[in-house]
C-alpha cells in the first residue's frame, strides 16, 4: 500500500505520466492489430485523455499515503531494541571501526548505540574527517522515523530521536506527518522509502549516502548481514555487495536468517557474477537474530565459541 501510494505521489506531479498510467490502467481501446499497413501506423488515434472518475482515483491514493505515514509511524516510534541491537552495538563498542548499515525505519539500531555512550553519525552531509576513527558510521539507506526531506529544494533535515520518541510517548507532541520545510516554505515529510524500484529518481538526495555505502563494503573485512531478505526492489545493494566481494577475495559474508534457502539463492547469485567464486566464503546462520547474534558478536571478539548446534555452516555443506 505504500507502494502504491507513493506511485500515486509521484505520477500526480506529471500530467504525461498520469496519462500514461490512466492508459494502461482504464483503456478500453480497439482490439490490437497483428499487421496494419503504413498509413494505419501513422494515422493511429491519439492515446485516450483520462476520464475524471480515473483521475480521482489516482489522487485517492495521493491522499492515502499520510494516513499510512500515521499507520507506520506509531510501531517504529515506540519499538525498542532487542537482544539482537544490543549485541551488534556490543560489537561496536570493542570494534571501532565498524560500519552498520540499516534499510529500516526505525530508531531501535540508533538507541542501542547511543545507551552505550558510543558516537555516531548518520553520514548525511559531509562528514568529520577529524574524527574518522572515533565514530561509529550508521547509514539508514532507506531513510528514518527522524529524518524529514523538502518536495521542493530536496533537502534534509534530521531530528533528535530521543526527543521525538520522549515526546511522541508522552502525548507532548504529534508525529509530524507533513510539514513547512524551514529552508524554502515547501511541503516537508518523513524520510522513508518504500520498496520501490524508482527510489533512486523520487529521493535524489540520498545519492551521496548510497555512494559511501559502497565504500563501507569495500573498505569491510567481513559483512554480516542480519535479517535482510535481499528483495529484488533493492537489488542495488546486491549488487554493491556483489562488487565488494569481487574486489577483495578474502571478504566474508555471514548471513544470519531463518530462511534455510536465502543463503543458497544470494550466493547462486554471487558465483553468477564472480568469476571463480569460492561458495564457502558465503557462511549460513539459520536461527533468530536475538538468539544467535549475541554468541556470534561475542565469536567474532573472540569471547566465547559458538556451540555446535548454533555454528554458523558453509554453504557447500548439506543442509541440516
């Protein structure tokens, strides 16, 4: 549905886009030709104008999309972290140099990071070179419940979590679903991208922090990926995943899932793309995130071996 109400956003903002969705959507055009002479081709009737019933429907959707907003916001804005947050912030208060990278929404990463005292930034706008080791960079690439953006001059803003969730919770102050941007006057809403492939074309300002993401992959050691369901509406970070892979031969990639199948499916994928690719550097971890997260954090700074039933297994071994 947000989907579908973001479609609806963007196409209403262009008539010829508008039109072109109405065509294919409410046509009740002439029965398609298998040949037709020259002079039929040139003559051919001009696409049909929407019908105001058609149009309307459209913008219904338009409309449906803050009440989805207030829908998404209240979960988010009162979850807190888990067993699985708080053992990757773990991870990051004895690693300092690790990069955590989120396509969700809400702030439970952010709130597990910043109740240990650790710094981070959110690496929108320029970074503090001055301080590139001491800061633990987190990078929302599909946006967050306190990051808001201008329709207009497309810039962003972010917001104190702590603060807006302490408000929120307390009825001092509503989520604010739609806004005035204080840069130009325009209509300012919440950052958050839906699972759409024309992400790249509807939020431009995210550009640069998708560019940096690349960088993290290329510059990691190992990525550990928790949860992530490698969609094909993000098939961009595959691929970025897929290039930091290529690049360094030595790069693992731990993901921890309860879909037995994901790891096979995302390193078929990997060997497609990569020539001579080794399949056991791809490492399967088929238990929930919460249970298994904190012995693997703890594995990874060599505190403690994980037990033989919750080992983490190659991909080139039979599935148990």
């Amino acid at each position: 549905m947000l989907t579908a109400a973001q479609i609806a956003n963007f196409s209403t903002k262009s008539s010829g886009i508008l039109a072109l969705l109405n065509y294919f959507l409410y046509s009740r055009g002439e029965p398609v030709r298998t040949r037709r002479t020259v002079e039929e081709r040139v003559i051919r009737r001009p696409m049909a104008r929407p019908e105001p019933s058609d149009v309307s429907a459209v913008a219904l959707l338009q409309d449906t999309l803050q009440v989805l907003f207030s829908l998404l916001a209240e979960p988010m804005i009162s979850a807190k972290p888990n067993a699985g947050h708080k053992a990757i912030a773990k991870l990051i208060s004895k690693h300092k140099n690790t990069t955590v990278i989120t396509t969700n929404y809400d702030g439970c990463i952010d709130e597990a990071i910043t109740d240990l005292g650790i710094p981070c930034e959110y690496l929108i706008g320029q970074p503090d070179s001055s301080k590139k080791n001491e800061i633990t960079k987190l990078v929302k690439m599909h946006g967050s419940i306190n990051w808001f953006y201008c329709e207009s001059c497309q810039e962003m803003d972010r917001y104190d979590l702590g603060y807006i969730k302490e408000a929120y919770q307390n009825d001092k102050l509503s989520y604010p679903v739609m806004g005035i941007c204080k840069h130009c006057g325009g209509l300012s809403r919440p950052m958050i991208v839906p699972p759409l492939s024309l992400k790249f074309f509807m939020f431009p300002s995210l550009a640069g922090l998708w560019d940096r993401t690349q960088t993290a992959f290329q510059e990691s050691k190992i990525i550990l990926v928790v949860g992530y369901s490698f969609s094909e509406a993000d098939a961009y970070i595959t691929k970025m995943i897929s290039r930091a892979m290529a690049a360094n031969t030595a790069k693992q990639l731990i993901i921890v899932d309860t879909n037995r199948s994901l790891v096979a499916n995302v390193t078929d994928k990997l060997a497609t793309h990569i020539d001579d690719f080794d399949k056991r550097r791809v490492i399967r971890a088929v238990e929930s995130c919460d249970v298994l997260l904190p012995k693997l954090c703890n594995s990874l700074l060599g505190k403690e071996t994980l037990p033989a039933s919750s080992k983490a297994k190659s991909t080139t071994k039979k599935k148990t």
